[in-house]
C-alpha cells in the first residue's frame, strides 16, 4: 500500500466540479500565513487570496519557507467583495462560541455530504477569520454555508494555520479538491457568482432606501438578511439579470415621481 492511501477515493466517488480557493481576512501572524500556504499546497490547493492584510506581516509571509510557488502566486486585496466576487460558492468558518448567530453551523464532517446534496460547480472560497477576531457577522453575511470543526468547548478556536489543514484535508479527503482545476465558463442557468448577486443587493438597498423601507436602528442587521437571502434563493444568471432588470425599472420609475436621478445613470 502507498504511502497516504488513505486520501485515495473510491472509484464510485464522482470528483466534485469545484475550483476552491482559500481566502484569509485580516491575517495577523506571517507564521499563520506560511502555514497556510504549506496546508495548501499539501493538498492539491494553489489559489490563496488575503483581504486587507497588514502590509509588513504580508511581506514576512510572502518570504516564508515552504510552499513557494502558493505565496508567490498568492494576491492582496482591499475588500471581501474582491477575493469572493466571482466565486459560486462562498463558505464561511467560526467556532460561533462568542457571537450570536441567527443560522445554523454545518459540523465540518457534515459538509461533504452537504457539497454532495448541492452538487455545486465553478469557482468555491473557504473564508479564515484573523486570530484575534474571526469572521465579523458582516463577512458571514457573504457565506452560503457555515462551517464548524468540532471542537472541545473549553477551547473552541484553533490555530489558522491548523483550521485550514484540517479543512483542506476534509476536502481531499471528500474528493472534493481536483487534480487539475475545471474549466470555468459562464451559462446563463449557472448559479450566480457573488459579485452579480452584490449588484443585484445595492440596487435593491437604493429601492428600499428609497421607499422608506430602512430604518436606521435595524438598517445593518436587515441588509445582512437580505444579503444572505439573495444567496439562499441560489439565483442562476439568467435569474439574476431578470431582478436586476425588475430593480432597476422599478428606480427609474421612483426617480421619475420623485425627479430624482437614479444611480445607474449618473
């Protein structure tokens, strides 16, 4: 028997279509960041991307040891929109022992059957929190799913570097990482990527702004809901554009009465 038999997957596992990246936010320690990428390249992952990073722990990183070719490769970005935007499928990972969540945690061994159910396609993100702070409930606000490595409740948090080790080997484990990236081409009865979905959210924020609907006291709470709600109705394309198009008839209509211009054309 080889060496690491164990990753090998039944002949009857079908390989799920889906190009995974790894997106950290905020990283903080470029010892995490390295580890990371050594976790990455363990397991068949290459694309690494990281949100607003502090600018000399991200180039600490970027000369760490190990996994060369994932930090050279790997890219900054600004915002979250940014790193998940053209991504399909965005999950999300919390210990969720200190914040109170109004959606339920996926056991990290359960999410394999649950990819499995939902026969996702395209480009996937895994998004990492920083050490000191995880995920804010704004940035869960972007995940389809939430996903939890069950842990001892005395101590719930793991080291990043290790959550993401855990979480790509899980995914290997399921078949769900491919030996060489799919091709990616966009249909119409595609599900929608995150960043047509986020358009599709400010048009509707700039209607309900404009009706009235948003009230300053429940303003943030109700656009993570509608947020999150726009990912659970799992919109196509041809879906996507058809609301947009609803939306934005719907502004030009409410700018006309009120003779104010609309954004769009501006």
């Amino acid at each position: 028997m080889k060496r690491h038999a164990f990753l090998i997957q039944s002949p009857m596992m079908k390989p799920l279509n889906l190009d995974w990246r790894i997106v950290l936010v905020r990283p903080r320690n470029p010892l995490n960041v390295g580890a990371v990428a050594r976790a990455m390249a363990n397991f068949g992952m290459r694309d690494l991307v990281v949100v607003a990073p502090y600018e000399p722990v991200w180039q600490e990183a970027r000369s760490a040891v190990g996994a060369e070719a994932v930090l050279q490769s790997a890219r900054a970005v600004p915002s979250l929109l940014e790193a998940v935007g053209d991504c399909m499928l965005v999950v999300g990972t919390t210990a969720g022992s200190r914040r109170s969540l109004d959606r339920d945690l996926l056991p990290l061994s359960d999410f394999p059957a649950w990819l499995r159910r939902r026969q996702p396609r395209g480009r996937a993100a895994f998004l990492f929190g920083s050490e000191k702070t995880g995920l804010s409930n704004e940035h869960l606000s972007y995940c389809h799913v939430l996903v939890r490595i069950p842990t001892a409740a005395g101590c719930p948090s793991m080291n990043l570097g290790q959550a993401v080790a855990v979480c790509t080997y899980e995914l290997a484990r399921a078949g769900a990482i491919p030996s060489r990236p799919p091709r990616l081409t966009v249909h119409r009865a595609d599900p929608a990527s995150v960043q047509p979905l986020d358009h599709l959210f400010e048009r509707a924020v700039r209607v309900l702004d404009q009706v009235g609907y948003l009230k300053p006291k429940t303003r943030k709470a109700m656009l993570r809901k509608l947020r999150r709600l726009l990912l659970e109705l799992e919109l196509t394309n041809q879906d996507a554009r058809i609301l947009g198009a609803v939306l934005a008839q719907i502004e030009w209509g409410l700018a006309r009465k009120t003779g104010v211009r609309s954004q769009e054309s501006e």
